[in-house]
C-alpha cells in the first residue's frame, strides 16, 4: 500500500520536475537571444528526451507555442524565419502523434518562410508516423494542387486521404474532378475556404481570403465573358 500511495506523488513530482527542466531550457534559449528575436540553441531530440522524464508530450506542447510566437514576432518585424524548420523538426520528433506542427507548421513553411521542400518533407513525415490519419495526406494533396500544380501527386496523396476515417466529405468529390480533369477553379476556392475556415493566425486568414477574392473575381469574369458581357 504504501508503494502505491508514493506512486502518484513521485509520478507528479517527475512531470513538474522535466516540465520545469524544459520550461527553463526554453526561457533561457528565448532570453539569450532576445536582442536578436531568434534561438540561440535547439537540441535534438535525442539528446532532450532523457532530460524530460518520459513527458515529451508536453515538452512538444510548450515548443508549438513557443514557435507560434517565434512566426508571429518575426512576421512583424524582419520576416525571417531561419529556425522555423528546425524547430518543428524537434516538436514532431518529440511526440510524433501532435499533428499540429505538422499541419500549421507546413502551412508556415510553405507560405511564410517560403521553403516547400522543408514543408513537404514535414508532412511526408507526419504521414509516415500517423498512417491512420487523413490529414496529412489530405495536406499533401492540397500542396501538390495549389502549388506544385502536380495533378498525378494531388490524386495519390488524396486517394489515400480519402480512405481513411473521418476523412471530409468534398475529399471523394476531389478525386473524382481530378480522375475527369475538370473543376480546379471550383476544388481550389474549397481548398482556401477551407484553410480560411481553419487558420489560427491572422495573417494566413488575410492569406486564405485574398485567395478567395481573387478565384471569386475570376469566376466573375469567365461567367461575364461567357455571356458576352463586358469585364
């Protein structure tokens, strides 16, 4: 009984313990490099994860966070993101079932820092380490569709997407416009209506909807055009 009893508290006192130990790491790295809005330091993973006490789930919450912040200091300022895929590299090594990283943190790659190989190998990985999920590829597809414009790698990704559970309903509708090659005017607005929908940040919603304006405005001058109206 007494073993039990000093189970709970010694479990408690290991997570504030390797919480804290990562807290501090964090804080102290941010301080440091405060002057230059950047990190001086990030481990790899392998070298943090004996320091966490078996807690790398929350160690991987607290760096999302931090690189939230990281994006929305240095949107503002310089627009440099020189540790962005370092840093997400960590957090989906850390718990490689957090899908947030991988999802947010491509579309920070891919729109913000400007590096798609670094947000592809992202998903890619997220893909690999959560089979069962259909966002990843779902993300994949919608890469290789508004931006790659690699109709062949679209379909793969969002076949696979579209036979996992709890996929969205418009996914087989995708797959079927791509087997007839029509509609990518219509599957493009979905898709930014949809990152619009599920942004957490305000500048890839003012992405998304300057997207939208402007599909919306050449759908308007195709339907004037076919009518025979002036632009």
């Amino acid at each position: 009984m007494k073993r039990s009893a000093l189970a709970v508290p010694l479990l408690l006192v290991a997570f504030l313990v390797g919480s804290m130990m990562w807290a501090a790491l964090l804080e102290r790295t941010r301080a440091r490099a405060a002057a230059r809005g950047d990190w001086l330091f990030l481990p790899n993973a392998a070298q943090l994860k004996p320091m966490l006490l078996g807690y790398q789930g929350v160690a991987a919450d607290l760096l999302w966070i931090q690189v939230v912040q990281y994006v929305g200091l240095h949107w503002e300022t310089d627009k440099k993101f020189t540790q962005l895929s370092k840093a997400l590299e960590l957090a989906t090594s850390l718990d490689p079932h957090f899908l947030e990283p991988y999802r947010f943190g491509a579309l920070y790659l891919l729109y913000l820092s400007r590096e798609p190989d670094a947000a592809v190998a992202l998903l890619k990985k997220g893909a690999a380490a959560n089979p069962t999920r259909w966002e990843l590829p779902h993300d994949l597809g919608r890469y290789y569709y508004l931006e790659a414009r690699d109709y062949s790698q679209a379909l793969q990704w969002w076949q696979q997407a579209a036979r996992l559970p709890s996929r969205p309903d418009y996914l087989p509708r995708f797959v079927a416009r791509l087997h007839a090659r029509t509609g990518h005017a219509e599957t493009a607005l979905e898709l930014w209506l949809e990152l619009y929908r599920t942004a957490q940040s305000d500048y890839m919603r003012d992405l998304a909807l300057g997207e939208i304006e402007r599909l919306k405005s050449d759908q308007g001058q195709a339907l004037r055009r076919g009518s025979g109206q002036a632009p």
